[in-house]
C-alpha cells in the first residue's frame, strides 16, 4: 500500500542530507557538542528570522515554556491563564513550576484562544496569560496586552507557528515566547529541542541563566536553575531546515489551498468545516484541520488509516477532561467551544512535499469513510 503520512520526515530529512552530515562533522570535529558556534549561529539566524532581539535555544519546547514564564516572574502559587483545547506540555509547564493552570475556552471557528474569556478568568493571583498560537496560526495576543493589568504577563506559547504573523507581528515581538523544534514542527530537529524568543534583554538573559544551572559562567550560579540547553547537532539541523523554512511555509498554504478547494462540495454538503483563518493572519499551516460533522470522527480516523492514510487527532480531549488535570476542578460543559471542537477535528496529512494527487486521494478517501 502507497502511504500517505501525517507528516513526512522522510522527505524533509531528504532535502537537507548532504548539509546536516557535513555539520555533523563540523561538530564532531570540534567536540563542541553542547552549545558552542553553530548554537549561536543558530540563536541569531533565528531571531533574525523571526524579528525578534534575542533567541536562547533551550533542550525543548516544554522547557522553553517554563523558561518564559519564569523569567516573567511565575511562581508557586501564582495562576497561569491557558486555553482548555492545548497540547498538555502546555499546562504541564504551569505546574512545574507550582503554580495554578485557569483554563479559559477558545473561539467557535478558529479554536484560537478567546481572548475576552481569557480575560474574564484572570483573578488577584493571575500572573500570566499563555495565548497558544494553534495549528500555525497566532492568537490575538493584542487584544490581550491593551486590556491586561499591568501586573499580568503574556507568555505565548508558539511551538507551532513558525514563521507566522499577525497584522505584521511576530511572536515574541513586545513580549516574551516559547516555540519547540521537535520533529514534525515546520522547523523541527531530529530530537527535542526549543528556544525563547523576546526582545526583552533582560528577560532573555534570565532564560539563558536558568537554562544554564542558574549562570552564564561556569561554575557561577546567580539565580536557581536546572539543565535546558540547544545542543551542537540539533542546531545544525535547524540552520539548514531554517534556510529552506520560507519556502517550506509557502508549499503549506499552496497545498492548505488545494484541500479548500478539493474540500468545498463536502463543504457545502455540511459534511465538513473546513478551517478558518483569523484576519490579519499569515497562516504557516504546521496542521491542517478539518471537523466532521454528523459522523463518528473516530470511526472515520480508523478508516482513513486502513487506506494508508495518516491522519490524526489534534487533541483529542480538552485539558480539563484529562486524568492528569481532574484536580483543577472544572467538568464537562464548562468550555464548550473546546469540547465541540475536540469531539469533531481531525487532522490531515500536510507537509511541503505533499503531492496534489496524494490530497485528492485523503480526500477521496475522506468522502467514502463519511458517506460510509
């Protein structure tokens, strides 16, 4: 059977072969295996990329996420505003560090986070608010700032959004973010890896020293800290992904655009909705996501799977409906919007390389497992 992946590491790894192995030797050669030149090649090449100050590469996208929000003063016992509809990492770097996930609903069409229910869930011991730019496109993180005390922080968490804008600005830009290098991300290493992006110099250099046990020199520790650093052989991984990462965006919204349009009759029928983009957004496309309507998304994942198609669920329950976040106290029907979504989305094959005829055949394989 001729498969159709989620996401086609394969290909991607294909593309830059010749120049990751000849890194690898650089690295090897140079013993520089943790840190060292081609980490900080890295750290300026991306924030150039993304318009922004500073870039720490971190060990992971989790990391990097509890590095933001500690360097923006997140402590025990403080409360953390983050969408119900997030991947877990999310909240789990909340209660690493002892404080409080509040979780606040998305909005109805794009599931990005709601900012007025954000707002309205921030209370005396709210310290931050983490808008997480989903699927490859940003929340509205202005909506957040003009109406936010000023003792509140916005953190975003943007592991999946690389490369992408809102009305012009880039995540980290005015503020402090979290983004993740794991494998499938549109920027992905070939193992963990993250990184914080602010233009924030004293918040970076903060991240930099947590991430570093707590200092910048060694055996000099200023502040608390642990073990969260970009290695050489990750890095050069990412600087020769991150040449071709415009590009490799711009084959996502081409192909976003062919399942629109392949979609539409389904579309119309009501048997799908397909997914909307906020205005002012450039969208990167790291996932693209449909909802089935009036059909057991599951059934209809197994049979898309059965035809070699690798499709997926993007999550597949709300953070308050896991077992690991029972304690927070919330129950079903606190955040609609989320539990709608997470009952009806399903996540199709998308990756730069992605072939016109390989889409035609998710979606006509779609088309059968809906009609049965």
């Amino acid at each position: 059977m001729n498969r159709i992946p989620l996401v086609d590491l394969k290909a991607a790894h294909e593309e830059v072969a010749d120049e990751v192995r000849a890194g690898f030797e650089r690295i090897l050669a140079d013993t520089a295996f943790v840190g060292g030149e081609e980490v900080r090649c890295f750290e300026r090449e991306y924030a150039q990329f993304g318009g922004v100050a500073h870039c720490v590469g971190v060990a992971n996208g989790t990391d990097a996420v509890e590095l933001a929000l500690r360097a923006s003063g997140v402590g025990v016992g403080d409360e953390v505003v983050v969408p119900a509809n997030t991947f877990i990492a999310t909240v789990g770097a909340v209660a690493r560090i002892g404080a409080r996930p509040v979780l606040a609903d998305c909005l109805p069409d794009s599931h990005l986070l709601d900012p007025q229910a954000a707002l309205d869930a921030v209370g005396p011991a709210t310290r931050a608010v983490v808008p997480v730019h989903l699927y490859g496109q940003l929340a509205d993180v202005t909506a957040l700032t003009d109406r936010l005390p000023d003792r509140v922080r916005v953190v975003e968490d943007a592991a999946q959004c690389q490369g992408a804008t809102r009305d012009g600005r880039t995540p980290g830009s005015g503020s402090i973010a979290a983004t993740s290098f794991y494998p499938g991300k549109n920027l992905g290493a070939y193992g963990d890896a993250g990184a914080v992006l602010t233009d924030d110099e004293e918040r970076a250099g903060l991240v930099r020293a947590i991430a570093n046990h707590g200092g910048v020199a060694k055996y000099r520790h200023d502040v608390p800290g642990f073990n969260s650093r970009l290695d050489g052989l990750q890095a050069v991984v990412l600087r020769a992904k991150l040449s071709r990462l415009a590009d490799g965006n711009a084959a996502r919204r081409a192909a976003a655009a062919r399942y629109d349009a392949m979609l539409a009759d389904l579309a119309t029928a009501g048997r799908v909705v397909l997914p909307a983009t906020a205005p002012g957004n450039v969208h990167v496309w790291h996932l693209y996501v449909v909802q089935v309507a009036g059909a057991d998304r599951d059934d209809i994942v197994g049979k898309l799977n059965a035809e070699g198609i690798g499709a997926g669920v993007h999550y597949p329950a709300p953070v308050h409906l896991t077992p690991a976040y029972r304690q927070l106290g919330y129950g079903r029907g606190d955040f609609p919007n989320a539990e709608k979504a997470t009952d009806r989305i399903l996540s199709l094959p998308l990756y730069p390389q992605i072939t016109p005829d390989q889409q035609q055949r998710v979606v006509n394989t779609l088309a059968d497992a809906i009609r049965g």
